[in-house]
C-alpha cells in the first residue's frame, strides 16, 4: 500500500503511469542541477533575439526599397547625381595633391642639381666643396622638413659591433661562455 501516492487514475493505464512520473524525475533532477544554467542561456537568446528583431527594423527603415515600397525615378537620379558629384570633388582633390606632389618633387630635384653644379663649379675653382655641401644639405633638410611628404634621410650610425662578431663561434671576449657538461653517466655528477 502507497501512502506518497494517491489512487492511479483509472483512466489511465499505468505504464502511461509510470512514463509521465520517469519523465517528471528526469526534468525534475535535470532542472536541479542546471537551472541556472539554463535560465541565463535562456535570458540570453532573449536578448540577442531582441538585437536581431531592432537591427533588422532599423535596416528597413533605413532602406525603404528593402521593405518593398518602390521608390521614385526623381529620387532615384537625384541620389545618383550626387554620388556623382561627390566622387568628382574627392578625383578633383585627389588631382590637386598630385600636383602639389609633383611640384614639390621637381623643386627638390631642381635644387638637387644646382647643388650639384655648384659643387663643380667650386671643384673647377679649386675651393673646397665639402663644407658647401654640408650646408646645402642643411639647407634641403629644412626644406624637406617643411614638407611632410618626403622622408627624412638617415643619419649613418656605426655598428655597435665589428664586421667579425659571430655569437655562435664563442669568440669575442666577455664572461658569458657556455660550456657543455662533463661527458660519462648519472655517477659522474655532483
């Protein structure tokens, strides 16, 4: 005699019986253990279902042709005439960097060779060219720095070692060598 239960339910068999109680266990233990596991994944889908569902009103409120209403010819030609037109300013800025490129590139190439033909010039005499040149190479930086397009040359730094330094040799001096073990087994150490 069961006193937990009550009285089967006449009107159902009772393997249907025990399947729905089998079935109550099991969701039952499983909702004990990961509940919280669940209710958080749950609340998650929720939300992200929420982002979905608002980015897709928003593209269809942005993009009325999307959502099916049609637009019309006016709108549409005046929409492509101003993308016309934007892209025809920025070819036409674009152009006038390139001049202003090409200008700059053809003053330091013309002040490149007046450079070089006063070097000449001062060869021809007999003088000295080497202080020139370093003043006139003074004189290109300062014009080099004002634009920003042409890099700057590098300085010529000396190697922090000789041509010679090889690290896998074990030459080159220092305290730092390493030397491999005493050869023979486990008893020759220590």
């Amino acid at each position: 005699m069961d006193l937990g239960r009550g009285a089967p339910d006449l009107g159902r068999p009772a393997l249907e019986e025990e399947g729905i109680q089998a079935l109550q266990q099991s969701v039952g233990s499983l909702l004990a253990s990961y509940g919280w596991y669940l209710l958080f994944a749950c609340i998650a889908v929720y939300l992200l279902v929420q982002k979905l569902a608002e980015k897709r009103r928003a593209q269809r409120r942005n993009r009325p042709e999307a959502a099916g209403v049609p637009l019309e010819p006016d709108e549409v030609v005046r929409r492509q005439e101003a993308l016309a037109a934007a892209r025809f300013r920025m070819q036409e800025e674009l152009n006038e960097q390139a001049e202003k490129f090409k200008e700059k590139q053809r003053q330091l190439e013309e002040e490149k060779r007046r450079q070089k033909i006063a070097i000449w010039e001062s060869i021809q005499e007999g003088k000295s060219y080497k202080g020139n040149l370093k003043l006139n190479q003074q004189e290109i930086e300062s014009a080099a720095s004002a634009s920003s397009t042409v890099p700057k040359p590098k300085p010529n730094k000396k190697p922090l070692r000789g041509g010679s330094y090889n690290p896998l040799s074990g030459e080159g001096g220092g305290t730092c060598a390493w030397r491999p073990g005493r050869r023979g087994g486990p008893s020759s150490s220590g």
